[in-house]
C-alpha cells in the first residue's frame, strides 16, 4: 500500500529544534501508520543527534484474515554531513 508522508519541523534557535516525521493511510481492509516526534540538537556544522519517540502500527482487517501490529520506542540518532 502507499503512504502519504509529512514531514514538519521547527527551529527554536540555531542548536535546537523539533521534527514530527510521518507517513500513513487508511483503507477500508486496513491501515499503516509510522510516525517519528523527535528532538533535534546541532552539536556543530556537520553533526546533528536526535533523540524522540516513533509510532509504527498496521494491519489487515478483512473477511479472511485479521492481523495488526503496534510497536511503540524511542530512538535516538546522529547525522553527519560531509
């Protein structure tokens, strides 16, 4: 199934900020939803860490068959920029 994705984020300063990351979709036999809230810290130019919690969830609801699944953790996180 395809997702439809967002992707929002604010900067509080030049060092902190917040991302909400996500994609999902609803069907009438079933749905996906995988989401990201995290934080955002730049420690310099080149490397920005993240630390947040992510939502992944879905299944199939229909006549045959019945199965969800939900995974629910946090995450943490680096990129560096060359």
């Amino acid at each position: 199934m395809p997702l439809i994705g967002i992707e929002l984020g604010y900067d509080f300063n030049d060092k902190f900020g917040i991302l909400l990351k996500g994609e999902g979709l609803w069907s009438p036999f079933g749905r996906a939803e995988d989401f990201l809230l995290s934080t955002r810290y730049n420690v310099n130019d080149q490397v920005t860490m993240y630390l947040g919690y992510r939502f992944l969830e879905g299944g199939s609801d229909i006549d045959e068959l019945l199965t969800f699944a939900s995974f629910h953790y946090l995450t943490l996180g680096a990129q560096v920029r060359l």
